[in-house]
C-alpha cells in the first residue's frame, strides 16, 4: 500500500512539472475552409483558409500547403491573419474545376508543440457543372474539301463562352477568319475570309482554355485536319476565237483566231472549268497590245484591244500556267497561239484625172502625166481609198496631202482651191496656179503621207508609207 502511495506522488509530481512549463502535451488545434468534401467556394478570389488555435511557425506551415487539379500545381498568394493562414490563387479559381488541397508534413507552433498532417479536401469554386465537350465538327479528321465556300463547324454540348472559345480555336495556315454563332452558342461556324491552298493540309486545334458560359472549361483538346484535294482536275484552255460586239453581247465570228481577227473584235478564251479572278491578268501579247479583259462567262473570258492590232503583223498569244481556276489549281503550262490579224493597211486605190482611172501601185517610174488648164492652171483628180473615212478624218485627212512643185526649182508656188469628199472613201481635190512645160517637162510632187502620223481612216489604219508621185503638167 505504502508502494503503490509513492508512485500516485511521483505521478502528480509529473503532471504538477508539466503544467509549469516544462513539457506541453496538448494537440494544436487545426479546421480548414473549406471543410467538407466538394464544397464550392463563392468566387474566383475565395481565400482557402488554415485556422490554427496558437501561433504557428509561419514558413514552415506554409511549406506544407499544396492547391493541385487536373490541369496542375495552382499558384497562390498566402498570408497570415492572426493564426489564420489564407491562400488566394494568383489566377483564380475555374468554375468547375475539382481542386484537391494537400496538406503534408509537420507543423510546429511557437510553443514548441508539433503536429504531422496528412490530410486532403477536395472543392469546387464559382460552381461545379459539368465540362462542355465538343459533339460534332465539319470537316471530318482526314476529310477532302474544297479551297472555295468552305465552312467550319463545331457544335459543343453545352452554351459556350464565345471569346475564350474563339481565341482557343486556331487553324494552321489560315488567316482572318469570320466566327457565327447559332443555337444559344452551341454551334460555332468559322468561314475564311480567302480561299485556300489546293491540295494542301490543314490542322486545327481546340484547346481547353475554351469554356462554357458558366465558365467551365472544356474537358479536353481536341484537334483535327483536312486536305484540300477534293478536285483534282487541272483547268486547261479549250478553244480561242474571235468575237463581235453587237447589242451588248459578243458572239463568235466563226473564224479561226490564226487569221480571222477583223478590226474592231475581241479575243475570247475559254476553259475547261469555272475559272478564278487571276485569270483576269492571265493574258499577254508580243507584241505588246493594250486593252482591258472581262468575263464571258465562268468558264472564258474576251480581251476587248484598246486600238486595233497593227496590220500585217504575227502577234503571239501566251496563257499564263499560272492561270487558276476557281479551286486555285494552275493550268501548269503556258498556252501559246501564233495569230496573223486581218486588219489591212489603208491604200490608195487610184487616182482619176480626165475620166481616166490610174492604179497608183502601177504608175511607171512613179510619174503620172496630167492635163493643166493653160487658163486657169487648174488641176482636178479624184483619190479612191480601200477603207471609209469618217467625219473628223475627213476633215483632217485632206489637209496633210501635199501637191507642190518639183522641177524646175523655178515653178511657181501653186494652192489648194477645193475639197469635197464625194463618198466616204473617194476624194476630190482642185489645184491651181500650175503650168505645162513647153522646152522642158514641169513635174509637181503629189505626197499622200502614211505611218501612224499620216492619213488615218475612220477606224485609225493608216497606210504602211508614204505615196508619192510624181505628176508631169502637159497641155
């Protein structure tokens, strides 16, 4: 009995010793915010909260607090409030997303009392909907398609935030595109502004910064690609002709290009399919030739001349291979067409005097003779042109023919008196004050210029030279 009293005294000695100072014994108490599993935090900044109930050594408590979801380690701010340690995400916190918070290790107070914990809660912040997913998109992985009219598709499972779902779809190789939304925001149409490249393939890819209304981000990547070689048929050209213009419309003249082209006709080139807008540029010629080019129709086009071609000229045609048609694919070589227009130079025909009829290609030696009034020095002769004249060469074209005398030098100067033009192509002229040669011949110089500063018809042909000839004046 005596025993068993000494060691009730050693015991209350120890229990007396403790609670002087020496030795604490009672546990650090711990509850955490939030406490129960699956909780949803308010907001995107909700502090989660570590209550201790006695001062803490701070930067070893700190070491052990982890904040982790399926996406990674969340980066946070901590601080302290009394014994409280607050962490608040850098980021904040995703709607719906599970957050798992780790605590892991020993904690010390600054008593000098320890505690090792191992514990986890897992919580939601904002709400904890489910994530959208992507149900359905256009094209198909591997799909072919079109360069042309091509629209995207996405339809998602539930109504989507639409900028962060715009910004995390992109496309390789595609520049600006055009975002339609429809059905409440769960279908996305993406049309690009430009066609694309033939025979080429495409990636996009979705990635899970894209979020739901609500703000829930999408459960996974998704990516796809597609090619552009649903046709495969190379454009070529068909056929090449000439065309008149006649009550708004051109039509076939139903020659040949290698020599059918008459003056005032255009160039039509048709292709094999609907062709793209390059093909406006598509055409060249060699001898340059100036003149603008429209459509005909998807397939052709017609090169409408500034002026005419020069006559008595071979001018090549080239169809650029880099010619695309509406798919973008190159006709792959140049087309090439040699073509002789039937475009004449301006002649003079003839030239009457005195009812007689003078071919001017066949006068001998270049010298005509012709009957001078002894009265009135007067000289009268008709000029027949090959093309019509209209009313502004008319009245330009009589004053560039020149008559004056040549031999001898001491011939009187002599003048035009009259013009008339009897008919668009015939041409009546009187000169006076020449004399008939009676010791010797007087020859005079009839100059009908030609080349592009000559006389010009109605439709500008000029004539390939000069014609010059040479009228003796007899009695």
């Amino acid at each position: 009995m005596l025993r068993l009293c000494n060691k009730l005294f050693v015991l209350l000695c120890v229990i007396i010793s403790v609670s002087c100072g020496f030795i604490d014994l009672r546990e650090i108490g711990i509850s955490i915010e939030p406490g129960t599993v699956d909780f949803v935090l308010p907001g995107p900044q909700s502090p989660v909260i570590i209550k201790f109930d006695t001062e803490m050594l701070k930067n070893e408590t700190e070491g052990i607090i982890q904040i982790s979801s399926d996406f990674g380690a969340v980066s946070g701010d901590k601080f302290w409030s009394g014994n409280n340690l607050y962490f608040v995400p850098v980021s904040g916190w995703t709607a719906g997303v599970r957050y798992t918070l780790s605590l892991m290790g020993t904690v010390r107070s600054a008593d000098g009392r320890e505690l090792r914990l191992e514990r986890y809660v897992s919580f939601f912040a904002i709400n904890k909907n489910d994530p959208p997913y992507l149900e359905w998109y256009s094209p198909l992985s591997g799909e072919s398609v079109r360069t042309n009219n091509l629209t995207f598709e996405f339809h998602f499972s539930s109504s989507m935030n639409r900028p962060a779902t715009e910004t995390a779809l992109t496309f390789d190789g595609i520049g600006n595109k055009t975002f339609e939304w429809s059905d409440d925001s769960k279908i996305l149409k993406v049309v690009p502004e430009k066609a694309l490249s033939p025979w080429t393939a495409y990636r996009w890819n979705l990635r899970d910064s894209a979020k739901s209304i609500d703000g829930v981000p999408l459960a996974k990547t998704y990516s796809g690609f597609f090619i552009t070689d649903l046709d495969q048929t190379l454009p070529y050209v068909k056929n090449v002709y000439p065309v008149l213009f006649s009550d708004g419309c051109w039509y076939p003249t139903g020659r040949s290009i290698e020599t059918g082209l008459d003056p005032g006709q255009g160039i039509a080139v048709e292709f094999s399919k609907p062709m793209g807008d390059n093909v406006l540029r598509s055409l060249r010629f060699e001898p340059s030739l100036t003149g603008r080019t429209e459509y005909l129709s998807e397939e052709s086009i017609v090169y409408i001349f500034s002026r005419d071609p020069e006559p008595e000229t071979i001018y090549t045609l080239i169809v650029s291979g880099d010619t695309r048609d509406t798919e973008g694919l190159k006709t792959g070589t140049d087309h090439i067409i040699y073509f002789f227009p039937d475009i004449p130079f301006l002649k003079t025909l003839s030239l009457t005097h005195d009812s007689v009829v003078f071919d001017t290609t066949s006068i001998t030696d270049n010298v005509l003779p012709v009957y001078v009034d002894p009265g009135t020095g007067e000289l009268n002769f008709f000029l027949n042109f090959s093309l019509l004249f209209n009313f502004d060469e008319k009245l330009n074209s009589p004053q560039r023919i020149s008559l004056s005398p040549f031999f001898p030098r001491t011939l009187a100067p002599i003048a035009l008196q009259y013009v008339k033009w009897v008919s668009d192509d015939r041409l009546f002229m009187r000169w006076e004050g020449l004399t008939a040669g009676d010791e010797y011949p007087h020859y005079y110089k009839l100059v009908i210029p030609g080349g592009k500063s000559g006389i010009s018809s109605s439709r500008g042909f000029f004539m390939k030279e000069d014609i010059t000839i040479y009228l003796e004046a007899v009695k």
